[in-house]
C-alpha cells in the first residue's frame, strides 16, 4: 500500500526531496533561464530610455526590474547550493 502512494501516474517512483546533484540538462536549463532574464532586463531597460511617456517608461523599468529579481533569485539558489552552481552562467 505505502509503495502505490509513493508512485505517480506513470508508475515512477516519486522522490520525497531533489537530488544533491545538478545534472548537465539541469545545468544547461539554468544557464537559459539566466540568460532569458539577463536578456529580457536589458532589452526593457534599453526600451525604457528610448520612451518619451513616463507611464510607458515606468511601466518597462518595472518588468525590467521584475527580470532582475528573477535573475537575482535563481543566483541566490545556485550559491546557498554551493556545488549546484552551473558553469559559464555569465558567458552570455
């Protein structure tokens, strides 16, 4: 009975905590999800200082800001993991 509630719909084992480990895939996944916000953050801030309306450019700043404490915040889980960190996060 405890081994049927430990198994999901397609009948795999469900593990109660992640691994201690970063797989390549896992790596890679988060070497993108920086980049998209890096990227995002500055294409909003780049827009933001091409607007004259100032609700426009507020409203840009704050997506842009948005992206940066999301980028923030995926650092902040690579660092308080120590060894989870992915290499060449900074290369893009």
């Amino acid at each position: 009975m405890q081994q049927q509630q430990n198994m999901n719909q397609t009948n795999q084992p469900i593990m109660p905590e992640p691994p201690n480990i970063v797989t390549e895939k896992d790596s890679l996944y988060l070497t993108d999800m920086l980049s998209w916000n890096l990227l995002a953050m500055k294409k909003a801030y780049f827009f933001a200082n091409q607007c004259q309306d100032p609700e426009i450019k507020a409203a840009i700043n704050k997506a842009g800001q948005m992206h940066q404490k999301h980028y923030q915040k995926i650092l902040s889980h690579l660092h308080t993991g120590g060894q989870n960190q992915p290499t060449n996060t900074m290369n893009h």
